[in-house]
C-alpha cells in the first residue's frame, strides 16, 4: 500500500474537508484507490474507489457513501429491487401466457 498525500486534483485534502480522518491509499496488489478513516477502530478501510483515477467523482463518490446517506441509500436499492421483482414477475406471466395459447 502507498499512501497517496498530494494529487494533480488535490483529492486527498479535498477528502479530508470531507472527513478530516480520510485518507487514501494505493493498493498495490489490485491496482485501486482506497479510502481509509483513522477513526475507525478494528480496520481503517472505508471503500475502494470505484474509477481507475483521482478526480472529482472521488469526491462524489465519498459523499454519496457517507453514513449519514444510509436510510436514502436503503431506501434507493429496495426501491431499485422491488422494480426489479415487478418485472421479473411480469416477464413469467408473459412467458407462461406465451406456453398456454
């Protein structure tokens, strides 16, 4: 792991306006960015970043997974799978009309 202090973005401070306690590094073995919290007890991994660079969709990314966002993030993936079932039970309705006629 490497720790990653300054970028051509500077996403490792802007992190930090975020939470003061991120920090990222480099993963080595997988090639990927990680944010880590040093308040966090156990283990300092928070998550790994979804994009091969460091740019404001770090940023975004970090806001959108933080704690205080997870009712609206539950509440978006129950909605997100209760779409999902609707539809898969659509699609057998159709596909068992499709066998009877």
């Amino acid at each position: 792991m490497i720790k990653i202090e300054t970028d051509n973005f500077f996403i490792a401070q802007r992190l930090k306006e975020i939470d003061k306690s991120y920090y990222i590094l480099f993963n080595m073995g997988s090639g990927r960015y990680e944010v880590h919290s040093s308040d966090q007890k156990g283990s300092s991994y928070c998550f790994t970043i979804p994009f091969s660079v460091l740019d404001a969709r770090t940023i975004d990314h970090a806001l959108k997974t933080r704690i205080e966002n997870r009712d609206k993030i539950i509440a978006q993936i129950d909605k997100e799978n209760e779409l999902m079932m609707k539809k898969a039970v659509k699609d057998e309705i159709n596909k068992l009309e499709e066998v009877l006629s």
